[in-house]
C-alpha cells in the first residue's frame, strides 16, 4: 500500500494534481493524505473577531478549511468508486514546508504529488515557490504537476543524468513502480560537457542496462546545453509523458535551478516531474 501526500491551498491547480493522482495510481492499494496548511500572516484580526467567542483562533481558522476538504473527499470518493483509495483530510497551522515534513515522518509517505502554484517571477518560474520549496527542503519524492496538465498516461518517461552525476539505484523505486505499473519506455537522457566518454561513463551505462533490461529503455545525451532546457527540448522531440531524475542539492539542484533566466523560463514543466533524493 502507498502513502500519498496531495498538498492543497484549494486552487484549480492544486485539485488538477490531485485528479492526475487518481487517475496515476488506478487499481492500486493507496492511502491518500490531503493536507491544507494555514499561515498567521494570511488572517488578519478583523477575520479572527468573527468567530464565536467559546472557539479558539485555531478552530476559527481551519473550519471552513476542514468543510472544503470534506467536500472534497466526497467528490473524490464519488468520482472513483471501484478504487481501493482511502482518504484522510489533515489542517496545520504552521510553515509550509514544516507541515509537511511532520506529515511525512508521522504518515510514512511515500511520494508528495503537488500541482505548481503559478509563480510568475523568473526565479521560481520553473515550479512556483511552494512546489520549489518542497523539492528543496523535504526528502520525500515528490511529482510536480504542471498547471492545467490534463493526465495522459505515461507511457514515455525521460530519465536524466546530470554531467556530474552518476547512476544510482537507491530511491529510485517511485521511477520503477511507474514504469512497471504502466509498462513504460525509458528514454534514459546524459547532460554532457563535451564528447568525451569517460570508464565512469561506460561503468554507468553498463550498469544501467543491466538494471533496466526488463524495461523497453534507449540512451540519449546532449552535449553542452543548460540542463532545463535540455529536458525542455527533449520532451518537444520525443513525446515524453513524464520526467524524472535525482537532485542532489550541492551539485544539480543547484545547476538545475541557478542557470540563465532564458533556460528557466523556456523549460516551464510541460509535463510531470519526477524528482527523486539519492
């Protein structure tokens, strides 16, 4: 049974990730933690004023929330009755990304799925803060759905390999559930400097057909480009339904994220991203 975290500020891009979350993990066992997290600096005291007066400011605040999340349940059961799916509604009162840290630890999650939040300065255009933040804070995986993504299964997953990084098998099991559950191919893609191939390179390469010979996988590099608009590129020429790749925060967070203005806002998550911690 999975753990699934769908984090929700109750926009449309919140519940657009969730609805792909349905639909991703059909006829599979799954237990669904839907989390709504509120911060002091959104109310003012006018709004606290409100409440009735045997009430504490806590319960004032999350109230309606808990109303829209049981709501939500609702629809969702109703939406997917044949689906072994269980439902929890959780309210926190706290910094985002320390909620969901709590909620991680205390729930044993498996993977945070969570829409991009539609931030439009350059420094957070590739997912929007919240999304961003989660990736760079928390070590749970998490699959960033790109705003208004309408779910097409992911038959075409793109694997990268940063220049710097080598193959690693640990954490990677999100990737092989999602390739075996859908029958996936692999496009497995290697960001270079330049065209030498190095006994590390050939050492990689070798170890990964040997771990991805029950999956329908090919090998691609580009040479030379910045990394986001690299898998940019690749997902327009190949038809990628999905991405995926392990972030290390030293060295490709850190590439990924600082390049030029015009790679991040070129890239902008056409389709869902899977980031996974090594």
């Amino acid at each position: 049974m999975k753990n699934i975290l769908l984090p929700t500020d109750l926009s449309d891009n919140a519940r657009n990730a969730i609805n792909y979350s349905m639909e991703l993990f059909k006829n599979e066992l799954c237990t669904f933690y839907i989390l709504n997290v509120q911060k002091a600096s959104n109310y003012t005291t006018d709004d606290l004023m409100v409440a009735p007066a045997n009430t504490t400011i806590h319960q004032s605040v999350i109230s309606d929330v808990k109303k829209k999340l049981n709501v939500l349940v609702e629809e969702l059961k109703e939406n997917h009755p044949n689906e072994n799916y269980t439902f929890h509604t959780l309210t926190d009162y706290d910094i985002f990304t320390d909620a969901i840290k709590q909620v991680v630890r205390s729930k044993n999650i498996d993977l945070i799925v969570m829409g991009t939040n539609g931030a439009t300065g350059a420094a957070e255009v590739v997912f929007g803060s919240n999304t961003l933040n989660v990736i760079r804070k928390v070590d749970c995986p998490v699959i960033a759905i790109p705003q208004g993504f309408v779910y097409a299964p992911p038959k075409t997953i793109l694997f990268t390999i940063d220049y710097s990084d080598h193959f690693v098998t640990e954490g990677i099991e999100p990737l092989m559930d999602i390739l075996a559950k859908h029958r996936s191919s692999l496009r497995i893609l290697k960001i270079k400097e330049d065209e030498t191939i190095t006994v590390a390179d050939f050492d990689d390469k070798k170890h990964m057909k040997d771990f991805f010979k029950s999956i329908n996988h090919t090998f691609h590099s580009i040479i030379n480009v910045p990394t986001a608009l690299a898998i940019n590129s690749f997902v327009q020429i190949m038809d990628v339904d999905m991405t995926a790749m392990f972030i290390k925060r030293e060295t490709f967070m850190e590439r990924f994220f600082r390049g030029s203005e015009t790679s991040k806002i070129s890239y902008g998550t056409r389709v869902p991203l899977l980031i996974m911690h090594s």
